[in-house]
C-alpha cells in the first residue's frame, strides 16, 4: 500500500467494484457497509437534481460510522429521459429496467464523501453518459439469465466490467465514474487530507 497513513481508511460500502479499485489503487482500507435508509433520503429530496441526490446520499453514508479513521461513502445513481432509476429488487423489475434503458441515454451520477469522527470532510461527483443499444427480449432474458443476481447490487443492472459492457453502443465519462466512484477525486481529497502522500 502506497503513502497511507495510520491505519487507511473505512469504506463504507460492501461494493466488490468499489473494493476493487482501492485494491488496485494501493489503498489501505477496511469495509464496514454503512446502515443508511437510502430510500428515505431519496424521498425527502424528491424533486431534486440527481447529482445532489447521490452527494447526500455518499455523505450520510460516510457520516453514518463514527470513527478517527477517515470514513469514505459512495453511491451511484441513474437517470434515463429524467426518470431516476434504483437498484432492481427482483428479475422482473431488472428485465423492466433494461426494456426501459433500451435504445436511450443512461446518465450516471457516482459520487463519493469522506468523513472523521461523522463529520463530512469533502464530498465530490462525476457523472458519465452511456448509450444502450436497442435491446431485444431474448437478449435481455440471456443477460439475466447469466447475470442476476450479481446485478442486483447494481444501479443501472450492470456490471461494466462483465457482461455488461454489451448492453452499450457507448460511453462517455471516466472509467472509474462508471465502475461507480469518482476515484481520481476521491484520492486528490485523499491527498489534500493528509492521507496519502503527496
């Protein structure tokens, strides 16, 4: 691990994407998935941007666990003709999901927060743009036949490191924003919070 100070960090996610590429960024780091109603927040911020909505969300999820540490929280959420779209809680609502992507622009907000002691410390977002082919029945049955449940977990029903990559014609955005966090930012804050070496 690369300039870490003390212990590293919390995430406070249980994400494998998230997980992955802090491994493979060389941070240090612990996962404690943070207990955040995220429906109820979405609710109380009903009518505002979705940018806004994951920055709120990534914040009460960093503030959520109280440590010295720094805390980090992320979210991800999706936006397609002005509709914001969660997590699929079943196969049927995933299939719907994606007939509903079919052929339009997905926008993806991913934002990410850090705190110490619960109190936010920095927050930042990114958002990328990504273009669904037109998607027939039988491929979306084949999808999920090979993907779910693994996509539950994700906004958008996608993997983009998996087979998820077929759902597009194309992506414009950071790499990292679409795998669900805006890493760069997020290690800058790092940086600028004496956590890494500058």
């Amino acid at each position: 691990m690369i300039g870490i100070a003390g212990n590293g960090i919390v995430l406070a996610s249980n994400s494998a994407s998230r997980k992955a590429m802090l491994e493979a960024a060389g941070i240090a780091f612990t996962a404690q998935p943070a207990d955040v109603d995220e429906r109820a927040l979405e609710a109380d911020m009903a009518g505002a941007d979705p940018a806004e909505v994951a920055q709120a969300l990534a914040a009460a999820k960093a503030a959520a666990i109280t440590s010295e540490q720094l805390v980090l929280g992320s979210d991800s959420l999706v936006e397609v003709d002005g509709r914001r779209f969660d997590k699929p809680a079943s196969r049927a609502q995933a299939a719907e999901h994606l007939r509903s992507f079919s052929g339009k622009v997905m926008t993806l907000h991913s934002a990410a927060a850090l705190a110490r002691g619960g109190q936010i410390v920095w927050v930042g977002s990114d958002f990328a743009r990504l273009r669904v082919r037109e998607l027939s029945d039988a491929f979306i049955d084949a999808y999920l036949d090979a993907e779910w449940p693994a996509v539950s977990y994700c906004v958008g029903v996608f993997r983009i490191e998996g087979p998820g990559v077929q759902l597009f014609e194309s992506i414009m955005g950071d790499q990292f924003t679409v795998l669900g966090m805006p890493l760069l930012q997020v290690l800058e804050a790092l940086r600028e919070e004496g956590a890494l070496a500058a």
